[in-house]
C-alpha cells in the first residue's frame, strides 16, 4: 500500500474517531449533566489517547499523532465536564434568578 493510501485510511479513521465524540460533548453541555458519563472509562480512554499520541509522534505518522491529539482533547473535554458536572447536580441558570422556579 503506498504511504498517500494508509495516509488516507489514516485520516479517515481519525476523522470517524473524532465525530464520536462530538454528540456526547454536546448533550452534556445541553443537559449540564454528566452523570451517564463513566469516569473510569474516560481516564483509560484519555491515557489511551496520550500513549497513542506519543506512539504517533515516536513512529513519525502525522495521522495518528494528529488524530490521537484531537481526540485526546475531546475526551479530555468530556472528562472535565464529568469533573465540573458530576451527577447534574449543578444548578441551572434559570433556577438561580429570582422567581425563577426551580
């Protein structure tokens, strides 16, 4: 296989790891809670994604450094969420002001 082609099937791995990512950033925000969200999942997942990163970089492929990275900063975003989150217990905006219902 020439290198343009596992270049290619290099980028478009990454790019479909990074779309996963995307949806659950997303509820979280909408919901402001990250109770589903598996901490222990996420710091495996997070270290996963920093060896991948330092392979990448090691090995010389841009793919996988680059990709690992994105990624690595996604998952790292749903694990400070997590972090911030929690259970949802964090009050929402509208129940802060006042005659706001909660």
């Amino acid at each position: 296989m020439s290198s343009l082609a596992a270049d290619a099937v290099g980028i478009a791995a990454g790019l479909c790891s990074m779309t996963s990512f995307l949806p659950q950033i997303v509820k979280i925000v909408r919901e402001r809670d990250a109770s589903g969200v598996s901490l222990r999942m996420y710091l495996v997942t997070v270290t996963g994604f920093t060896l991948w990163t330092g392979y990448g970089v090691l090995i010389g492929s841009w793919p996988v450094w680059g990709s690992n990275a994105v990624n690595l900063a996604l998952a790292s975003t749903i694990l400070a969420l997590r972090a911030r989150l929690g259970d949802g217990a964090a009050p929402r905006p509208e129940a802060c002001t006042k005659g706001g219902r909660g």
